[in-house]
C-alpha cells in the first residue's frame, strides 16, 4: 500500500522497520541458542520442539549436557532447552495488539477511501500518526523488556543440531 501511494513511506519503513528489526533479533537469539554454529534447517527452524530431527539432536545433547549443567545455577531452563523443547512462548504486549488493530483499521479505511471516498483523509492521518507512535512504543517496550532480561531467557547454554 506504500508502495501504491495509499499510505506514507514513512509509515511503511517504520513499521516494516520495526518487524524486520523483531525477526532479525529472534534470529540472533535463535543462533546464540545453538553456540552460533548452523545446527540445520530443520532444528533452527523447530521452534516448539517437535520436528523429529530436532528433537532426537537435542536430546543427544541433553544427555551429554546434564553433567554440565547440573551444577550450575538455572540448570533446569538449561536442560529444558537442550531436551527439545524449542523457543520460549512469548505473549505480545498490549500496545503491539492495539498497533495491530490500528494497522488493520487503516487498511481497512485505504481500501475504503479509494472505492467509495470515505473516510476523510484527516481521519486517515490520525489513524497514520497512531500507528506510528504504537509502533514506537511497542519498539521501546520490547527493547526495555530484553535489556531487564525479562523478554527472553539467556541463551547461555548452547543447544547442539543435528550431527
């Protein structure tokens, strides 16, 4: 729609922005998961646990992991990751929901105002300028939640793939 000249530039780059920047960290997260070496396709992508390859990898791990961790402070969230168990659930944040909906609504309105003319453009804008700071707001929230340690659990422990 950014591209059809129905919403800002701006808008797009900031919440495309923002998305990119979330995916990009899962990743990282994802890879420091493993000790930063590829451990596959199919465990890196095994975000719950259940793809068979993964989780007969992980599992190999986790035998030769106990004895590691199980001195060690936090051993339980070590051996969890290392059993199979995939990705942390994480719940999105009341203000990336309303960003959401915001989204939607105006999609919603584009479409509207292109076929029959309604809503009014300044409505459109609040609608633009909303958007933008939710995005904002989700983005700093998120930021502040992984910096207190409270977004993700660490990944110290690394989960070997498949071998």
């Amino acid at each position: 729609m950014g591209y059809l000249g129905m919403l800002p530039g701006w808008l797009a780059v900031v919440v495309v922005g923002r998305d990119a920047a979330q995916v990009t960290g899962m990743m990282w997260y994802r890879v420091k998961m493993f000790g930063g070496a590829w451990p596959g396709a199919a465990a890196f992508f095994d975000v719950d646990g259940t793809t068979p390859a993964a989780t007969t990898a992980t599992a190999q791990t986790a035998g030769s992991a106990s004895a590691t961790t199980a001195s060690s402070t936090g051993s339980q969230a070590s051996s969890k990751a290392a059993a199979g168990v995939g990705l942390p659930q994480m719940k999105p944040l009341m203000v990336s929901k309303l960003n959401t909906v915001l989204i939607f609504v105006l999609v919603a309105g584009c479409i509207s105002q292109e076929w029959q003319g309604v809503p009014g453009q300044e409505v459109l804008d609040i609608l633009e300028y909303s958007i933008a700071g939710t995005t904002a707001a989700s983005a700093v929230a998120y930021v502040g939640l992984y910096r207190a340690g409270k977004l993700l659990p660490a990944a110290a422990t690394p989960v070997a793939g498949p071998q």
